[in-house]
C-alpha cells in the first residue's frame, strides 16, 4: 500500500500489511459498470483468500473472506460473530433499539424470528400470488405499448413497494412516499439527507404503531401487537425495530435485484429466447440470477479473538460478509462468471439470502415477485435491450444496485 494511503487510514496492528487491500472494493466494482459482478469474481484472483480493506466507503474497514465455506463458518458461528449493532440507523438518531430480528443473536433471534416466520411461508406468500400478478401486470400494461420504459421508475421502484404496502396492509398511495425514502438510503451520499430519512421513517413507523394501538386491525402491525415472547408483549422499540427491518428488505433488495436479472437478459438475447421458448424454466433462472448477481454485504462483529485460514482476527474487528464473492467461489462453482440456466435444478447451493440462523426471512416472497416479474414482463414485452442512450450507474454499497436502466423494444 503506498505511503499516501497509509497515512489517511488507521490499520489495527494485528493485521499483516500483505493482507491489507490496496484499493477500495466498492469504489472498484462500481466502476465497472455492467460488468460489476464480473470485476468482483476476479478478486478471487487476485486477493487472498481473507483480506483485509481499511474503509468501504464511510464504513469502517473490516475482514472480507471470499471462499463460500469460510463464509458459512461464519455465518454458522453466531456466538463468535455476531449481528448485533451492525446497522447504523438507531445510531443515527442518537437511540437504541434494534433491527428485529436481524441485530439479535441466538437464542433471542429464534424467539423474536418465530413470530414472522409464518407471515411469509411459502403458503402466505402464495395466498398473495394473484395480488402479486395483478400488480405486477398493471404496471407493465402501462409502458409496454411505448417500446421503451425507464425500468427503475416504472417498474422495479414500485413493484416491491406496492406488494410490500399490501403485506403490511397500507394505503397503496403511499407508494411514491417509501420509493423516495428507499431512494435516499441507498443512493445519497449526504448524511444529513439519509439520517432526515431514517427520522422520518421512524416517525412514519412509529404513529402506525400507535393508530393500529387504538384501532385494532387484522394486518401486520396489528399482528405483532399482539405477539408475545416469553410472556411479555412487544416494546415499542421492539415493534419498530420488525417494521423498519421489513421495510428496508422488502423494498430495496428486490428493486435491486430485479434491475440486474432485467439488466443481463437486455444484454444476453440468447437467454431471453430461452426463458421465452422455455417460461418452465424461469424458477430455475431465477435461482441462477440470484447467485450470479447477489447484492446483499452483511456485516459482523467479533466477539473473541478466533482464527480462519491462518487469518488472526481480533475482538471487536468487523468481518463483511460478501455474498457476492461467496457466490462466485470457483471451488463451489464452475466458471462463476457465467450465467448458465442449466447449472442447477433450482436449489443451487448459493448463499444470495445468506445462511444460517439469519437467513432471510422474506426469500419465499422475494423469489415470487422474482419470478412473476419475469414470467408476465417476457409475455407482454418483445425481445429488449439496453437503450442507445442508457448510461446505467453500478452502485456497490451494502446492498448493490444498478441505476438508470433504461430498456427499448420494437
């Protein structure tokens, strides 16, 4: 690392300068535009297996381990790495409670997680599946007879949002409201702006807390307010702490993933015809879509000094939990940077919803507007692509994203 670098960040002494990247991960990925994911596989090359980066972005640096096997070691190992305080918001505004149940650790995390397991089982989100059609369908039928749409703001923004609404039994009209706080969360780099954000969402959570507190409804609020865990109702931190978790990972993770899956068959006409002369094999696609263009970067905190791979790790070191990188693991996966619908028979062994005791909660739902998003936009859209005056913006950040997608068609 040269001496300027040095100088600007602290490197906790216990990590061995070899180990210690020269280059900000995120910056690089970002800057590779459409080929992200691709330009992220060839640190496997090019890094050792567990490096360490000083900054991502404003966060603090941290471990990054690349091979899928030491990554579910740590996800597995609860009591060594831990989730809790690894999100900033309630930081943010100077408070305390937590993300609920993602910041808890076993065996609190099973208790709290218990509640909303059956919210979003396969069987919920099935119930809801023709709601998801329809507003899935309502939106395309808007822009398909134009030959071109902006797919962030016509589609991919509100469809999560729309379905999210609904699961928690919200006024649709909300909408544009909670597509521009996702926006500001994940996109401005103005930190008075995004804490003005977790403030007000907060405040929006929390007076739902309260009129579903003075008139009981059957929805998602209502749900919890009358949970229990070990005999005990829910805190209004507690409550906060499972709506905002919700709202976070229901809107901005499959907005996300929805502009790179869209993204890669706008440029590979090949697999479009394959999902369209094959729409059986859209679940399947999605599976290999999700391992090949993951998103999500977790973060945990050691607890007590450990060791992995020979890498010596300190208490209160963070560890990223990439599942990118874990995802293109070539000892788990031949040739990772290609996309290929016929790898597996839809239960790959990628960890895009992460592993363990923190497996996301919501995968069942996030897979099904995956794969209607697809099933229904390759019915009513002809072969498309990139426009000619697309620029799109790759954006690495805790949750990656592609912005301003622009599509056209015939």
């Amino acid at each position: 690392m040269n001496s300027a670098t040095e100088d600007t960040l602290t490197i906790p002494e216990h990590v061995p300068r070899e180990l210690v990247c020269e280059f900000d991960i995120w910056d690089e990925i970002s800057a590779a535009g459409v080929c992200a994911h691709q330009r992220a596989a060839r640190f496997h090359d090019e890094l050792p297996p567990i490096f360490y980066v000083p900054k991502l972005g404003y966060l603090p640096g941290a471990w990054v381990p690349q091979k899928t096997e030491d990554l579910r070691r740590i996800l597995r190992d609860t009591q060594t790495f831990s989730s809790q305080s690894t999100m900033p918001f309630a930081a943010m505004l100077g408070e305390h409670w937590k993300l609920i149940p993602l910041e808890l650790d076993p065996p609190e995390h099973t208790k709290y997680r218990a509640l909303i397991n059956g919210l979003l089982s396969p069987n919920k989100v099935t119930a809801i599946e023709a709601a998801i059609r329809q507003h899935a369908g309502d939106l395309i039928d808007t822009f398909a007879a134009n030959k071109r749409c902006n797919f962030n703001q016509e589609f991919a923004d509100k469809f999560p949002t729309l379905i999210f609404l609904r699961l928690m039994g919200w006024p649709e009209t909300e909408a544009p409201r909670f597509v521009k706080w996702t926006h500001t969360l994940v996109k401005s780099q103005d930190m008075e702006e995004v804490v003005g954000a977790v403030a007000q969402i907060r405040n929006y959570l929390m007076q739902k807390i309260q009129d579903s507190r003075a008139n009981p409804v059957d929805d998602f609020t209502g749900y919890l307010l009358n949970s229990e865990v070990d005999g005990q109702l829910l805190t209004d931190d507690e409550l906060l702490g499972y709506c905002f978790l919700v709202f976070i990972g229901g809107l901005d993770t499959v907005a996300s993933s929805l502009g790179f899956h869209f993204m890669h068959l706008a440029l590979h006409p090949e697999h479009q015809a394959d999902l369209r002369a094959n729409p059986d094999k859209i679940p399947i696609a999605v599976e290999e879509l999700l391992r090949a263009y993951s998103i999500v970067n977790m973060r945990r905190i050691v607890t007590c000094d450990v060791e992995i791979r020979g890498v010596q790790m300190k208490a209160g070191d963070i560890v990223l939990i990439s599942t990118e990188l874990g995802n293109t693991d070539p000892e788990v996966f031949d040739d990772p940077c290609e996309v290929n619908f016929d790898r597996g028979d839809g239960n790959a062994p990628h960890m895009a919803f992460s592993f363990g005791a923190h497996r996301c909660v919501g995968s069942h739902l996030a897979r099904r507007e995956l794969r209607i998003a697809l099933e229904l936009w390759l019915q009513k859209v002809p072969v498309f692509r990139l426009a000619e005056d697309c620029n799109p913006v790759m954006r690495a950040a805790g949750v990656f994203g592609m912005d301003e997608l622009i599509f056209e068609w015939d």
